[in-house]
C-alpha cells in the first residue's frame, strides 16, 4: 500500500475507497501485505489523473462509488474511458459519454464552424479568492511536481479551514514521506487538538511513531485508532507486529486474528 500511495502520489483514504468500491481488488503476499496487479495500478492511476485534473476527491469518491453501483460486477473499471470535464468524472463508453456522479448522459458539440456544425466554448469564470477545499485539490495536485509548494497549499487550506481534516491528515503524510518526521509528528498532534480523535488521523501517527522506533507510543496510537473504527485491519496488523515486537505473544495472536478476519473474502 505504501509503495503505490508513494509511486502514484494518491493519498491512502482514496486507495481504500477504490479497493472498498470493488474497483481494484488487490492479491495478499506475504505477511498479508496488499500485492497490486498492474490493472490496478492503470485503475489507480485514472483516479490519480482526476485528482490532476482538479476534480474535488469528495467529488472523485462520490462518482466512484456511483458508478460501482450501476455497472456490472464483471465489468472492470479498466475497461471503461474516464476523464474530467470541468469538475465532473465522466465516463465514456463507445459513442456514449456520462457523468458517473449521476448517470446523466451527455451531448458532445465538435466540428468546424464553417462546415455548418458548432463547437461549445466554456468561458473560465471570474477569478475569485480560493476556498480551503480549492486549497486542498491545488495541493494534492502538486504532490507529484513540487512537495514545498504543496505543504504551503495545505498550508493555505488549514488557514482558511482549521477543523479540514484531509488537508492536515495529508500534509503531515507528506512530510512524514519526505523524511521530516519531527514535523509530520506536529502536524498530527496539532490535527488532533483541532480535529479531535479521527481514526485515520491516530493511525497516521502511530505509523509515523513506529518508524521513529517509539513503538510503545505507536501502540497507544494504534489502540486509540482502533477505539474509533475497530474495523481498520491494518491497524490490526500493525499491532499485531509490535506486540512481537514488544514480547506480548497474546496480544499480538488476538490483534493477527483479528486482521484476518477482517480481511478473508467469505463466500
């Protein structure tokens, strides 16, 4: 999971959401970490293009999940053409184009003026002070490009909105990712205080506590992301590795189990 959230630059929420979605249905290798195959990675990559084209990830998730309950289970996204116009994820499928969002079909005006056909221009409207969501797209979009320029975007978001969670949950991965450990830890312990207890916010932090080899701080993380949503499996997992870690056999057979169950396919 880390080695793709790093390689297509998409933050870890929006992956989950693709595999929760049945967009991307990941191998287990071994230790049960996720195996992408390369179709994945052309469905992750897609997601990542939409994010580029500065479609909201609200937006991105949303249509997503739309468009999972509309087609067919056989049919993979990989199969399907989808692009951003403007700020909507649209699908093509042969000569036929869609919003996933809504599943409005959609008319599309080419051609030459002059042979009798028209073309429909979208002015660009007037330009007007970014909001902290705009904040947030423009800083997932320059991830990939310019890692400054993004922690001052997200910078940028959390000043116009201090209580927008993905913004701080992204920048202190950001950070975590370049090497500033120090840094990410403020950021979260800050996204705590103003956000309060998220789960994904606590798992954050003990992955970032575990790789600063605090690994009883990392555990207190785990446990309290856990109390939050008790389903995370990989919050499991990695709890169950420091527990070994940390000689506490039985906890770590109860959290391994815990993450098996809640990451086998039952028929």
């Amino acid at each position: 999971m880390r080695e793709v959230e790093k390689l297509l630059r998409l933050p870890r929420s929006t992956i989950r959401v693709l595999i929760e979605a049945g967009f991307v249905s990941p191998a287990r290798g071994p230790r049960n970490a996720w195996r992408f195959s390369f179709q994945d990675l052309i469905v992750l990559r897609t997601a990542q293009a939409l994010v580029a084209a500065n479609v909201p990830r609200k937006r991105i998730t949303r249509s997503i999940k739309e468009l999972r309950r509309h087609l067919p289970d056989a049919m993979p996204l990989s199969g399907l053409s989808i692009c951003a116009v403007a700020d909507r994820v649209v699908v093509k499928e042969g000569g036929s184009r869609w919003q996933a969002e809504s599943g409005q079909y959609l008319l599309a005006f080419e051609g030459d003026p002059s042979e009798g056909s028209l073309r429909v221009i979208e002015r660009a409207p007037a330009r007007r002070p970014a909001s902290a969501l705009e904040w947030l797209d423009r800083a997932i979009t320059l991830e990939s490009a310019d890692t400054e320029a993004a922690l001052q975007a997200y910078e940028r978001a959390v000043a116009e909105d201090p209580t927008l969670l993905d913004a701080r949950i992204n920048m202190g991965s950001l950070l975590h990712q370049a090497g500033r450990l120090a840094d990410a830890e403020r950021v979260y312990r800050e996204a705590i205080q103003a956000c309060g207890s998220d789960a994904l916010l606590l798992f954050n932090l003990g992955v970032l506590l575990g790789d600063m080899e605090r690994k009883t701080e990392a555990m207190d993380a785990y446990e309290a992301a856990l109390r939050g949503n008790p389903r995370l499996a990989d919050c499991h997992y990695n709890l169950a590795l420091l527990c070994e870690d940390l000689d506490k056999p039985k906890e770590a057979i109860r959290h391994m189990a815990q993450y098996r169950r809640l990451t086998t396919t039952r028929p």
